[in-house]
C-alpha cells in the first residue's frame, strides 16, 4: 500500500544537511545540490519541492513532498561550477539528497565510503547497512533503482540496505529499502 501525504511540508535548508553526517565531508555536496535543483550556473537563493518515494525495510511505501531551500551559498556555488565537469555534479548532488532523505526518513548517517568492488557507495551506522547512490537528469527512477537494487544485493557482506536514486527535471527520488536474502548465492 503507498501512502501519498501532501500535508504538513517539510522544509529542509540545504546549507546545514551536511551537519547530520560529520563522519564525511557532506558539506561538499551543497552546492551541487542547489546547482541540479536549481538548473542554472548562476546562484541565486531559493527553493524547490522534491517528491520523494520511501520504502521501508516494512517494505510499507510513502510518497511525500519536502521543500529544499538554500541561502548564503553564492561563494561555495560558484567554486563548485568553475571546478566540477557536469557528470561529477549530478554525482555530488544526489549524495546530498540521499544525506537529507537518510536524515529526514530514517535519522540515518553516511559514515564511510565503501572500497571498489563492494558494490555499494557508503556504509550507514556502525557498517549495520549499505547505501548505493545514483541520479540522473531525466529518465525513469523505477528502471535505475531496480539496477541499483541488484548492485546493491550483490555485496560480498551479504547485508541489506538502501538505495537512493533522484531525478533532478522532474524533482523526483527514491529512497527505498532492500533485504538481502539468505538464500540467494
């Protein structure tokens, strides 16, 4: 069953995610974030809503709409545009998302980067859980998960975990939850 709630908006300021995960250098990913959200080379403060999909390990689905908003970002953001290529954006900003959807859903924190070959991106907690992360411009959020998801369940640690992918034309994510089964090989 999925529970749509359009009540009750959240708002969340971009410019202080990054203090719910200090393990990691979170801040990093801020104005690359703003930068997707925004679509535009040229900063300006503001806001956009973000529906985002969550699944939990209940396998209980919930859609709801968080407002991001930024400010005071102008110096950062215009570092972060001379300095990363396009790619490497959309790559920092859905790390971004995925800290805020981690906080916000879960109360979650990134705490390490995974190593090659693990086939995840981070560990949540105390290496509890896995996390693989992905976004995109455009392009459907069901199909990149369900690769995701497969990535994901294929670790050599045999745990569960997350996977969090974002569309960023549409303003759309997906943080949904993936239990590693036994039996599988």
């Amino acid at each position: 069953m999925v529970k749509y709630n359009k009540k009750n908006l959240k708002k969340i300021r971009i410019e202080s995610f990054h203090k719910h995960h200090p393990r990691i250098r979170a801040e990093d990913w801020r104005s690359p974030l703003v930068r997707r959200l925004s679509n535009n080379d040229v900063y300006k403060d503001g806001k956009r809503v973000l529906t985002n999909s969550f699944r939990s390990n209940l396998m209980e689905v919930q859609i709801h709409d968080l407002i991001l908003t930024w400010s005071g970002l102008k110096e950062d953001f215009d570092r972060c545009i001379k300095t990363y290529q396009l790619p490497v954006i959309t790559e920092f900003a859905t790390l971004g998302l995925c800290c805020i959807l981690l906080t916000n859903n879960l109360g979650l924190e990134i705490t390490e980067v995974t190593r090659r070959s693990e086939k995840a991106d981070y560990w949540l907690g105390d290496k509890e859980e896995l996390i693989e992360i992905s976004g995109q411009l455009c392009g459907s959020l069901s199909h990149l998960c369900n690769v995701k998801s497969i990535q994901l369940l294929s670790n050599p640690y045999r745990k569960s975990g997350y996977v969090c992918v974002a569309n960023y034309v549409d303003a759309k994510s997906r943080l949904w939850y993936y239990h590693f089964d036994e039996r599988t090989p």
